[in-house]
C-alpha cells in the first residue's frame, strides 16, 4: 500500500500532533517534499520527535524513508491526491482533447517508415503482435483485426508469459509487432528482446523509449495527457491511428490478395446482418 493510502487508512488512529503533520502532507505533498524536516515540524507546528513518531505509525524505516515515500507518491501527481470538487467536462471537450492529441502526432509516421513496415509485413510468414495493460491490450487485438482480413497471419498477445513462450518460437521469417503508450513497459521489452535473438524484426508502436531504441523500425507516437483525470485517456487514439496508417499501407501493397479476402468477409457480414453496400467491414 502506498503511504498517501496509509495516511488516509491510519489518520482517524493517530496521536493529534501526528494528525497535524499527516494533514499538512495531504494538503502540501510537493511542498512537503522539498522543505528539510525542521521546516515540516515548524509549517506543521510540532516537534521533530513527532514526525519520527508518525515515520513509524506508516511503516517506514525513519524519517528520510518517509521523504523518500512521499516523493514518490508526489511523482504521480497533486491532481490524483487532491480532494477537490471537480466540474465536469463538456462533451464537446471530449472530443477537442481527441483532436489536440491526433494533430500533434499528424507527420511523426513518415512515408519512408511506413514502407520499410509494410514490406515485412507483406512478406512474413506469421506477425505477432505484443501490447498489455488496458490501453495496449486492446490495441493488439485492435491490430490483429486489421491485420488478418489483409492475408497476414497474426496472433495478438498480452499474458505476460505467453509473450515470452510465443517470442521463443519464433525465427527470421517472422515479426514481432510491439505496442506501448509509454515504451517502457518491462514485459513488452522482454519479449521483443526474446524475439529478436532467434531472428524475428521488431516493429514498435511507441514513444522515444527504450523499447524504441531497441526496435528494428519504429513508428513514433507522442501521448498528451491533461489534468482532467477522469476522461479516459485520448492517447489511445493515436495508437490505434499509427495501426490504421500501417493497416492501410498494407492492403495497398498487397491489394491482390486483400481485395479478395475484404470482399469475402463483406459478401458474408451483408449476407448475415443483411447490412447495405456502405455498411461498416465488421462490427
């Protein structure tokens, strides 16, 4: 548990100077991460003794323990931590941050990296797609769905261990495409690491990062997020623009074979949900 919820749990039990300290914390989380100990005693109006004491009361092994914590805490953000009433966001909002985050990234993806994509992707054997989390999880599967109605044989992954059992089978005729809002996620690296030492091309889906670096091509996103903290993140639909600009790429190129398989799946969605000419290709 970490110590904002831990000062929240314990608040009610603690000793009335630990609660004066305990209360400043919550209302001044950056400042408090700044100032020396004697100072925290002082704005708090007690003794240096009882921020030991309340050090102990949270579990933690002294006061310098306790500044580490609260740093740590700090780094995700006063808006996550303050108890203030928050107005709701116009619709219209909603859909202006989609917007802003969408045109920021217009021209990152260059034409010449998208094609060096798309060629292996056109002439792989089998691509599998790595992404977890709740973003990227869905992104996956978002681009197996793109992929296989093109005549790529793919397979999307977020179990952790199925991506590293799945990346140890593979060899130089396949891909591994690699999704991630943030670049750094652990368990996507260490697949696509996996991958690429028994010959598999990594293509990544991410942010300047480490996962980036690592990559054989990468298609750059930059993600945006606003202080507004309960609107799902717009970011997401970056993603998922980077996997239609690579989807798009590869039906054109290999348009002999899409053209048939997009007409095989619209002949049996209009035959089964009896949908027009301009019906949507698949729910």
């Amino acid at each position: 548990m970490d110590i904002i919820a831990r000062i929240s749990q314990r608040y009610e039990h603690m000793p009335r100077a630990e609660q004066k300290i305990a209360r400043f914390i919550q209302e001044n989380l950056e400042y408090v991460t700044q100032i020396p100990i004697n100072l925290l005693a002082e704005k708090s109006g007690v003794s240096h003794a009882s921020i030991t004491r309340l050090a102990k009361t949270l579990d933690c092994k002294n006061v310098r323990d306790l500044k580490i914590q609260l740093a740590q805490s700090a780094a995700v953000g006063e808006r996550f931590i303050e108890d203030k009433t928050v107005d709701k966001k116009e619709i219209s909002a909603i859909y202006q941050s989609i917007h802003d985050v969408l045109a920021l990234n217009a021209g990152l993806i260059t034409d010449d990296v998208i094609k060096k994509a798309t060629q292996l992707i056109v002439n792989t054997e089998h691509c599998l797609i790595f992404g977890v989390g709740g973003g990227s999880t869905i992104m996956a599967q978002e681009c197996h769905h793109r992929l296989f109605r093109l005549s790529v044989k793919s397979n999307a992954y977020s179990d952790p261990m199925l991506m590293r059992m799945t990346a140890a089978t593979v060899d130089s005729k396949d891909i591994v495409i690699c999704l991630s809002l943030s670049g750094e996620s652990p368990d996507v690296y260490a697949s696509a690491k996996i991958a690429q030492e028994y010959g598999a091309k990594v293509i990544a889906i991410c942010p300047e990062s480490q996962l980036s670096t690592l990559a054989d091509i990468h298609l750059p996103i930059k993600t945006h997020e606003v202080d507004y903290i309960f609107k799902p993140s717009a970011s997401r639909y970056v993603m998922m623009a980077a996997i239609d600009i690579l989807a798009s790429e590869v039906a054109v190129k290999n348009q002999r074979k899409s053209r048939e398989k997009l007409r095989r799946l619209k002949f049996h969605l209009d035959e089964h949900r009896a949908g027009d000419n301009r019906s949507p290709l698949g729910d």
